[in-house]
C-alpha cells in the first residue's frame, strides 16, 4: 500500500524471577470492544534466569555462549481482509484472503464450485479499508498484516468481526498503528480477545509510527509490585 512501512522493535528478557507470555495486540483489550476485536497479535515466552530455551536455535545459542539474545516483534503496515474459521475463540483456519490498501472495498462470495472468494477491489472512501459479506451466510472476517504480498506470506489477524450479515459490511478507518503488550499464560497467538485481561501485569503501549525502524526493548519483573515492565534501551 502507498503507506507501507516496517518497524522492529527487539525484546529481550533480565532476571526474571517466573516465566513470562508476552502477548501483543494492534487494538486494546476492552470489555466494551464493540465492532471489531482484537486478535493476539504475536506472543514471545521467556523462562526465569534470564535465559529462554524454548527453541532448539535458543539452546544451541546458549551453548555458543551468547544469552539470552533478543527477539524481534516485526511489524509491516500492510493489509489483508480475510475468511477465516474459529475453534474456541482462536483463529484455527485462513480461507480466503484480498490484500487491501486505504480507498479500497472488496467483497467475499462464493463461486460456482462453492468457494469463498473476493471481488477485485473497488474504489471506496479514501480513508477507509472495507470488505462487504456477499457469500449468503453468516461469515467470520479479519483485517491481517502481510510482510509481504500473497501468496508469499500468510496473514496475521489483528482486527476480527463475529457472523458478519449478509450483504453487510465491516471496515477500517486510516489509523495509527498502536502496539499494546500483555502477560498472560492463558492465550495464544491467533486468539480473538472478548474482554479484559486480568490480571493487569504490565502497562505498555507504543505508537509504531513514531518509533525508529529498530528499537531495542528490555523486560523486567518487580516481585514487590508483582508487576512486568518493558523499558527502552539505551
């Protein structure tokens, strides 16, 4: 799209004294998320001891003498709208899948064999992304990021909009990017968020947009506050 770029930021992990899911949204985890929900973005697991070794690539990293090495979260502004299938609340199957750009409206159908499809892209509100439900059944959709185009890359969902009604349609306006983390064992990458979560371990949010094309983040734990934090590297 006109406006595609990358950020990276690096995460890696010092003296953590339990282990640690981090969980990363493009939307904030709310009880009054109405419209689209978020969808756990990316996930990173660290172990105690400041070192991960849930990789075999970790490990032999760790034999080598290099520790705890940082992991990247790489995040490109490109877009897809996909068909997608639920099995309790996590995003098991991609079906179909139109790369989108801002102005652009598609629509999903189904073809003569019974195959979901999209329409070519019409031209639309400059400022929206928009995709209308035109397969004559309830659907689940999802706006993805692409780090490139398909079908060299598979979507990753961001945004997800439940049963979707015939021949209604679900969007996007132009915003900016906000990655926002969590800790939490209890999800996984893929999965739609329908409400807080609790409890609250860490507070982290970044506008992507205004971070450089690579930042270095550190995770930390206070056992006091019982509390994560993320702080940027000097």
């Amino acid at each position: 799209m006109s406006d595609t770029f990358t950020r990276t930021p690096m995460i890696t992990a010092v003296g953590l004294s339990l282990p640690a899911r981090l969980l990363f949204t493009l939307q904030e985890a709310r009880e009054d998320n109405f419209g689209s929900h978020p969808v756990v973005w990316q996930t990173l697991s660290f172990i105690p001891g400041s070192k991960f070794v849930l990789k075999a690539a970790m490990i032999y990293l760790q034999y080598c003498g290099i520790d705890n090495p940082p992991r990247p979260i790489i995040y490109v502004n490109r877009f897809a709208f996909s068909r997608v299938e639920l099995e309790n609340d996590v995003i098991v199957k991609t079906q179909s899948s139109q790369e989108v750009m801002y102005g652009w409206e598609v629509a999903i159908e189904k073809n003569d064999k019974g195959e979901y499809v999209f329409t070519a892209p019409a031209q639309g509100d400059s400022d929206v992304v928009r995709v209308r439900n035109k397969s004559g059944t309830l659907e689940h959709l999802t706006l993805s990021t692409l780090s490139n185009p398909i079908p060299e890359s598979e979507p990753s969902p961001i945004f997800y909009w439940d049963m979707v009604g015939t021949d209604s349609s679900v969007g996007l306006r132009r915003f900016s990017p906000t990655l926002y983390a969590y800790v939490s064992p209890l999800h996984q990458e893929n999965e739609v968020l329908k409400g807080k979560i609790e409890p609250q371990l860490i507070n982290w949010k970044q506008d992507l947009k205004a971070l450089p094309l690579v930042s270095s983040w550190t995770l930390t734990f206070n056992p006091t506050e019982q509390k994560f934090t993320l702080v940027r590297a000097a």
